[in-house]
C-alpha cells in the first residue's frame, strides 16, 4: 500500500511540474521553467489536462485561469470543447468558460438557484464553506471559494516555439485553417494525410476538410492524391520566412492530444477515494484495465504495445514503469 501511495505521489507531482513547465513559457505567472520547449504547444489540450491536475494544485488552476481570462481571444472554445471526453471534462471546461467569461464581463450573474444539485470539491484535499462557493463552478457541480483574478500573467511571447500555435492563429484566425498549418509545418514528413492533419488539428474531418480546400485556393497548401487517399504538404521554406525565420528554426510537433488524454486518465484514476485500500491484487487489475485502454493514445506518444507479461499483482511494477516511461517520453 505505501509503494502506491509513493507512485500516486510522484505521478501527480511529474504531472503538475509538466504543466507548470509549459504554462511558465506561454505566460502563466511562475517560476522560471528549467529549459526552453522546442515542440508547438497544443493549447487546449494543455488546458484540459490542467484542469484535472489542477485540481492538486489551487495555485496552478488559478493561475492558469488567470492567462485564460486575459488570452482567451486566441484559445479555441469550440476545439476545445471537441477534445473532452468524459462528463468530468465537460464540466470542468464549463465551469472554467463560465469563470472567464464572468472575469472578462461577459454573460449574466450567476444567482444561487443556478447552482447544482449535487457539489463535489474541485481541489480534492480541500473543503469550501456551504456559503463560500464560487457560482460559476457551483453551477457546473463543483464547490470551491470564490475566485477573483491574480492579474499576474502575460501575454505569451509569439515568437517562442511553444507558442507558435498562439502565433499562426494572430495570422489565420482560430479555427481549422491555423490548426492544418501547423500540423503541416512541425511534422517533419514530406507530406501527410488528410487522416494524420485531421487527428492533429483536433476539428471534425468535415472542418479540416474545408479548411484545407480554402488553403488550396490560396495556393498555399499543395496536394498529391496516392490512390484512394490525399496527401499534402506546404512549403516550410516559404512559411518560416513569412513568419520571420528559416524553415530549420519551426518548432518540432508532439503527439499532445493523445498523450495528455492518456496521462489525465491514469492521474484521474490514481486519486479515486478507494485507491489507497485496494488490495494489490485488484489495484493490479484495474492499473491493467486502465493501460488497455489508454494503449492506443501512449503509442503516439512513443510507447511500444503493452505486452502484458507479469500477471496477477505482479504487473503493478509493469504498470508503473510503462506510466513513468510515458511521463518522461512527454515531458523530454
């Protein structure tokens, strides 16, 4: 039991120090992060993610909320919205828009009949007076003290590589047509799918697909039909100098939609209320459970298959070196 107690906690301290890395480089009012990312944040998948581990962390909630409220023109609601996968993730996003849209002075007062019949605490280890909850998160089912902007943070500065998301959407607009060129300029393919843009765009294939035909139109986007399926590509060349540097200095692309989900699931499921009084046996089982279901997601992010080796309890060493594989294969 104290060696997954131990596990819990260094996952969701890996998690949180990962969350904090990337939102000290776009913004968020923290400590300076230990080195410069070189991959193309993914914004909103970063935020979903907080939004879970967050919930270990007030500050890191907080202040995230904080860089919400101040750049939320260049934060896609729809795109994220798209990538929830759970109620809890639903709830959450909602919650966090209804917070925004309040601090930026938008929508109308919350009253208490707006609140949910049921509350759970939003930062677990914490409880909130009956009297004391904020209303945008009350409504959305979670109990936490009302929260009033820090005013800490800033805008990200464009052109570092991790921003470079925030970058192309000043220049495109949010929607699709930034999402496809920047899956375009950091893969570094000689051309790519329409089904590889479309799982990295993180829009309906119906959106990227009208997006790319706009891009063609311009004449900035080029395309090659192999068979049955439509590859493209852009000229990185031509875009970096747009852009305002040389085609080698475009930041590189990560797989973050599917390697965040995964890491959010497997931090979720660590801190269920009956973690810490199950036996080895069934904590085994259900760690196994949980990786077949996440297989597919860490793959992208550079796991082999899970070969499921060790049996019965035994496969909880398995479960904790395959997780702590995947949290340093992100956060590299």
């Amino acid at each position: 039991m104290k060696a997954a107690t131990a596990f819990r906690d260094e996952l969701l301290e890996s998690l949180r120090d990962l969350a904090w890395t990337q939102w000290s480089q776009l913004g968020v009012s923290g400590s300076a992060p230990p080195r410069r990312e070189e991959r193309a944040v993914d914004p909103e998948a970063l935020l979903l993610f907080t939004f879970e581990i967050g919930r270990t962390d007030p500050r890191l909630f907080d202040e995230v909320l904080d860089w919400l409220a101040l750049n939320e023109p260049v934060v896609s609601v729809h795109r994220l919205r798209n990538l929830c996968v759970t109620q809890t993730d639903r709830a959450l996003v909602d919650a966090a828009l209804a917070w925004t849209a309040r601090a930026r002075g938008r929508g109308h007062a919350l009253q208490p009949d707006d609140t949910a019949d049921e509350l759970e605490p939003l930062f677990r280890q914490f409880r909130t007076a009956a009297d004391a909850h904020d209303p945008a998160f009350a409504k959305y089912g979670f109990t936490r003290p009302p929260l009033r902007r820090s005013e800490k943070s800033r805008p990200p500065s464009l052109q570092d590589p991790i921003a470079f998301a925030l970058l192309l959407r000043r220049l495109l607009g949010v929607g699709a047509r930034a999402e496809v060129i920047r899956v375009l300029l950091t893969i570094r393919a000689p051309r790519l799918s329409s089904r590889v843009i479309s799982a990295s765009a993180g829009f309906a294939q119906r959106n990227v697909r009208e997006a790319l035909a706009q891009l063609l139109e311009a004449g900035v986007v080029s395309r090659v039909d192999v068979a049955d399926e439509r590859f493209y590509t852009a000229d990185q060349t031509a875009w970096a100098a747009l852009l305002g540097m040389t085609a080698p200095e475009l930041p590189f692309h990560e797989d973050w939609i599917p390697g965040l989900r995964a890491l959010t699931a497997i931090g979720r499921w660590v801190q269920r209320p009956d973690f810490d009084l199950l036996s080895p046996y069934i904590r085994a089982s259900q760690a196994r459970t949980l990786m077949t279901e996440v297989d597919a997601n860490l793959q992208y992010i550079g796991l082999p298959p899970q070969m499921n080796t060790a049996r019965g309890a035994d496969y909880w060493d398995e479960f904790t070196a395959r997780v702590r594989f995947a949290v340093g294969q992100i956060a590299r």
